[in-house]
C-alpha cells in the first residue's frame, strides 16, 4: 500500500502502444496475438487475455481517507486510521485483485473537509472514501458524496441528520447515532437520580445529545437543573464546574468531544467534585480516558466496541493481536472502528460487480458484518449500521494500565430488536433520493 499525503504519484509503469515491444511473459504484441488467436479454439484465450489485462494496463485503486491530523480531533483521526491501515494490510493492500492505495488527507474544517472531499473524487479518483472525525465535517463530506455519487462512509459521527434529514444513497454511518446512544444510557443514569445538569460543547453533536437526553428525561418525569453550552477547544471550565456544585444534580450529563472531554474530567477532579456527583456521557472513546490521569477518571459512557469485552470472533482477536504488537497497546474503540468501516468497504467492493460508485452503494447494502455484538449491516433505507451497543462504567479501582471498564448493559438485549432501537422511518426523517 502506498499512502500519499497531499501530492500526486504515479505507481505503475507506462503503457506503451508498439506491436513489438515485449509483453506479459517476454511475448511480443504481435507474438501474444498469434498465440492468443491459435487459443481460442481451445478455450485458453478467456483466460489468457485477462491476465494480459492485469499485466500491462490496471492502475491501482485509490481509497480516500479524510482524518484529522491537526486540532482537538488529532489523536482520534490518527487512532481511527490506524484501524484503517490495518484492514488493508490484512487485505493485502488490495481489492477486486487489484492493488489499493490509500490517499490521506486532512479535514481541519468543514469548509477544508468538503474541498479536500472534492479533490480526492476528481483528481485522485477515490473509489470510495471513509472519513469525518467529527459530525460537522461528515456532514460537509455527505453533501460530495451527494453530488459526485461516491461511496461514503463516515465512522465516527453521531448527529442523527447524517442518516436522518440529510440523508443520501451514497453516505453510510458506522457509529450509532445519537438518539440510539442516549436510548442505550438513559436507564442506567435514571437509576441514578432524575435531577441533571447539562454540559454540552456548541455544535451538531452536543446540541444532538442535549436535545436527546432532555426528551427522555422529560418522558421519565425528571427535572433538569442547569444547561450550560461551551465553545469547542475549552480549556478551562472551572465556571461551569462551580455551576455544577451549586445545582447539585443527581447527574452531569456531557456532550464534549474528546479533547474537550479530557480536559472537563481533569479539572472535575482537580476541583474535588469526582466522586462526588456522577458524570456521564454517550459515546466516549478510550484515547479520550487514556489522555487522561487514573485518579481522573470517572463515569458512565457509551461505546461501540471493547477490547476486553468477552466472546470476540476470531477476526477480532486477530486484530487485538496484530494492532496491540505494532502499535505497543490494544487497540482503542477508534481504532475498531476504522479497521470495521474497511472491512465492511472492502467487502463490498469485492461483491460488487464493478467499481463504480452505484455498484459499490448497492453492495454496502447488502453486506454483512457480523462480530462478538451479533449481526451488523447497514439498513438500506437509511444507511445507517444497525449493531447492539454497549454501556460501560469507569472501574472504581483501575489496576490494568489500558483497561479501565466495567461493562454495564448490551442494548438491546435480543438482536431481533435492533430495528425498533435504531427508530422507525417516521422517526428517522429518511427521504432517501434516486441513485
């Protein structure tokens, strides 16, 4: 695999158009003729011929990566894309019997994100592209993929308009949505207390959890006793802290992104309130605890995979394996995620019956990938990965360097009712235009 940060290259050898220049196997043009003509009777030359095809005129296949490689989202678009990388390797750096490469480029913004979007489509010719630390810049990218009609997979957003109002045939989400990760949280917290204190940073996904969990708690008769909404990249929220102890809520629900979560439940400790009123948040990745001091760590999260989780296939065991001998410690629920969306892609673009971006849509469709968590496959209708979820609590005594949790619940219980978990067309907003 050859991967290409922000420059051109060209992999493969020139073609060249002289009937006596030698070919596959040291044959002339005209010699490979011949011997191809006197084949046909025999049958050989549908086989001969391809081969000759792969020799001399396939051009790789170029896969488009969009991660963060500067900002708050650094550390998880370089986890995620580790996942990535790892996949194609496991593939052997190739689909469809072709050779794949992989083109990465940075989404600072998401402005950046869709002309970086756009560049991958028409300069490099992704076939596919997988992207999008962040819901404000997967929902920049969707919109390309819209309009140049390229397979789209985003791993790591939650806001539900990416497969709910936005919606588009050619964007599939990996991560469960909003709505599903509060669902899966909120029992676990009101067996808490029905008293909450919303924090929640100024964009598509705090404003989606906010909204999310202030309709459940509402339908379960609580009261929420302060909202409070920080700029993204806060770095000091001690005034919201003191907010916090002075409303004294049963919870502190959060919706931060990573960075900004690390920094919260540093300072949440150094303040003393650790311990002293649960936090809790729906989606929460490991890098994000691991940035952090043992002694800070603290809460109720959401997560979509664990490394320690009981019952994973072979598949995934293989992964733990490989990824915690090259990388030096196992891999994070990021790095799950990255390795699956490839997975999942590649699979499809094996089935497929060509390259092409609707060939490639139909086949995502249609694909299965299942793992320790039960069946996994995108909904047609709204593209979404339907796959259970799990809810995990920071262990009171941490003794493992790297593994921090207790698992809480699996939601749902039955696989069978992962449908009615992921919410229903009319709740969804799914108008899904032609192909």
């Amino acid at each position: 695999m050859t991967e290409k940060h922000n420059q051109d290259s060209h992999l493969s050898a020139p073609e060249t158009s002289s009937a006596d220049t030698p070919g596959a196997c040291g044959l002339t043009r005209r010699a490979w003729l011949a011997t191809a003509g006197k084949a046909l009777a025999g049958g050989a030359a549908v086989l001969a011929a391809p081969a000759f095809v792969r020799a001399q005129g396939e051009q790789p296949l170029k896969l488009g990566l969009l991660m963060a490689k500067q900002g708050v989202w650094t550390e998880q678009g370089e986890v995620i894309a580790n996942g990535v990388k790892l996949a194609l390797d496991q593939a052997g750096n190739q689909a469809r019997g072709r050779r794949l490469d992989l083109v990465w480029y940075d989404e600072p913004n998401p402005q950046s994100a869709q002309q970086n979007m756009q560049k991958l489509v028409e300069q490099d010719k992704a076939i596919a592209v997988i992207g999008g630390t962040n819901s404000g810049t997967s929902l920049a990218m969707s919109s390309v993929a819209m309009r140049t009609k390229t397979p789209y997979i985003a791993p790591n957003a939650a806001a539900r308009e990416l497969t709910g109002s936005s919606c588009n045939p050619y964007t599939f989400r990996v991560l469960s949505p909003t709505p599903v990760t509060c669902r899966a949280l909120a029992p676990s917290l009101l067996a808490i207390g029905k008293k909450w204190h919303f924090l929640v940073a100024n964009y598509a996904y705090g404003q989606d959890i906010q909204r999310s969990m202030s309709e459940l708690l509402k339908q379960s008769g609580g009261t929420i006793v302060g909202a409070d909404v920080t700029p993204l990249n806060t770095t000091d929220f001690s005034s919201f802290i003191l907010k916090i102890r002075q409303s004294k809520p049963d919870v502190v629900l959060l919706g931060l992104p990573g960075g900004d979560l690390s920094t919260f439940l540093k300072q949440y400790a150094e303040m003393g309130m650790k311990g002293q009123i649960p936090v809790a948040c729906p989606i929460i990745g490991d890098s994000d605890l691991w940035s952090i001091n043992v002694d800070a760590a603290t809460g109720y999260y959401g997560k979509p995979w664990h490394f320690s989780s009981p019952g994973h296939s072979p598949e995934e065991l293989a992964f733990i394996k490989q990824y915690t001998a090259k990388y030096g410690k196992p891999p994070a629920d990021k790095a799950w995620i990255g390795w699956f969306s490839t997975r999942a892609l590649l699979k499809a673009v094996n089935d497929a019956k060509s390259t092409s971006g609707a060939d490639i849509v139909q086949s995502l469709e249609t694909v299965q990938v299942g793992d320790s968590s039960g069946p996994a496959y995108f909904r047609p209708w709204d593209h979404q990965l339907l796959r259970r979820w799990t809810v995990f609590k920071v262990k009171d005594h941490i003794t493992d360097k790297w593994d921090w949790l207790n698992q809480v619940s699996v939601v749902p219980q039955n696989p069978s009712d992962l449908d009615r978990l992921y919410g229903t067309r009319q709740e969804i907003g799914c108008t899904m235009a032609a192909r």
